[in-house]
C-alpha cells in the first residue's frame, strides 16, 4: 500500500474527531515508531510504498485512535523534557504544563546543590525523574499511594538512567522523619463538574484516582501538602504545586493560613493559572 494512501485513510477517518493538524501529527509519530520512518519521507519519496506486513499495525492504531484512545498509550510512551516515560492507564500522561513547573524548580535553584527533593503523587515519575535528570547532586523521592504507579516510576527511573527512590504513602496521612528542600506536587485536582469540558482521551483513558477531586473540597491534596511542607520544609525551603486553573485564587489563600512566605502564581503557556511557588518561613 501507498503510504500516501494510508495517510489519505488517516485524514478522512480521524480529521473530524481531532482536527487536520493533529491527525498528521498522530501519523508521523505512528509511521516513525512503527515503521521507522523519518517525517520528512513522504515529502521526498512521494510514492513510496509500505509492506504488507506493516499494515495491520497501523490500522490497529487507527482504530484505537477511533476509539480516543491516547496516543502515548498506542505507542507505549510520551515525552517529557527531552526524555521519553513509559506511560499506561494507570499513570497521568505527563503534561506539557507539568514540564513547565519543572523548569521553573530548575530555573530557581543552584543546579549543583545537594537538595533534598520529595514529589508527592509522582504517578509516572516524571517531575521526579526530569529533576534528578538536572540536579545532578540531588537527593530525589517520589511518593504516590499508587503501588502500580510505582511500578512505572522506578520503571522511567531505570529507562532514563537517573537514582529517585520511589516509596508507597499516602500524601493526605504521611509522616517522615525528614526534612526537605524542595517539596513538589502535581495531586489530582480537576472537580466533578469540569468533567463534562474534558476530552475523551483523558475521560475513558486516565486513571480517575489521578485526577478527580469532589465539588466540595477539590483543595484536599492541597490542604495535605501545604500541612506537610509546613512541617518537613527546611526554613526557606520551597513548594511547588501544579493547580487547577479555576482555583488560582483559593489555592493562594489555602497556602496562606500556613507558615508560607512569598506566595507566586503564575500561568501556563496557554494563559491559565497553572503552578504556585512558595517559601517556608525561616523564622523559628
Ligand atoms: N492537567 C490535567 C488535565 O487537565 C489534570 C492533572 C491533575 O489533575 N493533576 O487533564
């Protein structure tokens, strides 16, 4: 078959449910994976032909794209600060957002510092694993109450070569006997009542226990880290939190009635506000 042609199928199956350009896009990553072929292929050797063999899979990928079967999920993978995690249902698919919150933990420390770093609710690992990725000196743990979740964690630790330990807790009743430099979490935080604005992929796909907080008290993981970081932050320590966009305002104010200094909220790349930093008060 023309590769041309399977395109061509790709488009007209696929471009009312997700749109033209993310169609190609799906394409380019299935025919590279799959096939081993570059992008730019097809601009080049326009009639160039797939094998027999080789198509099955690629059906099998649209129909599962049909299906709003995640991406990553088809492929088995997804990309998060240069580095590539292996994704699955049981795990959030990192998000773009979440890499921005990253880089600005890693724009906001000394990279040769030997910090002490917890990311509660790590899921895939991949806060955890794109810090220690970074901050060579680092001393990096990721917790989530999850054991499957752990399991692909120490999985992305291992497939991106850096040392996070992985434990089991639960991030609403943990206690430890350390202290850290830097606390960070990206917990569930989307309400009931924003389901009915979210994407298939994300709805049938993801694990529900990643991402959903009751109409009543969306801010419960909040209330839990902020009480934790109060606790197990060294004096001018920081605390990074992923949040929900429409709660900018309450989140800011949760932190508030808490031993925090100099509470920031900034948005994403798409204009919504999406992360907080803030610092443990250093006087004792
Ligand atoms: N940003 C994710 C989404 O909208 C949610 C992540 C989360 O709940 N922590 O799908």
């Amino acid at each position: 078959m023309l590769l041309s042609e399977l395109k061509r199928i790709f488009h007209k199956e696929l471009d009312a449910l997700y749109g033209k350009e993310e169609v190609s896009s799906f394409f380019y990553l299935l025919t590279e994976e799959y096939l081993g072929l570059e992008r730019f292929v097809l601009a080049i050797q326009p009639d160039l032909r797939i094998q027999k063999n080789e198509e099955p899979k690629m059906f099998a990928a649209l129909s599962a794209l049909k299906e709003h079967r995640p991406i990553q999920h088809i492929i088995g993978s997804a990309q998060f600060m240069d580095m590539e995690f292996k994704v699955g249902p049981k795990v959030l698919i990192p998000r773009p957002e979440t890499e921005e919150l990253v880089r600005w933990v890693l724009a906001d420390v000394d990279k040769q510092a030997n910090l002490d770093i917890l990311d509660m609710g790590t899921g895939s690992g991949c806060i955890a694993i794109g810090l220690a990725k970074s901050l060579k000196n680092a001393n990096v743990q990721g917790l989530d109450i999850s054991e499957e979740a752990l399991e692909v964690a120490r999985e992305n630790a291992l497939k991106n070569e850096v040392d996070v330990h992985f434990f089991k807790a639960d991030m609403l009743d943990f206690y430890s006997e350390l202290s850290f430099d830097i606390i960070i979490s990206n917990p569930p935080y989307v309400r009931e009542l924003e389901k009915n604005k979210m994407n298939k992929n994300v709805l049938f796909f993801e694990p529900e226990s990643a991402l959903f907080v009751s109409n009543e008290d969306p801010l419960i993981f909040y209330r839990g880290v902020a009480r934790f970081a109060s606790k197990h932050l060294k004096p001018n320590g920081m605390l990074f939190l992923e949040i929900n966009q429409y709660l900018g305002p309450e989140t800011c104010a949760l932190l508030d009635t808490f031993d925090f200094n100099a509470i920031e909220l900034r948005k994403d790349m798409y204009g919504n506000d999406r992360m907080i930093k803030t610092i443990k008060n250093s006087q004792l």
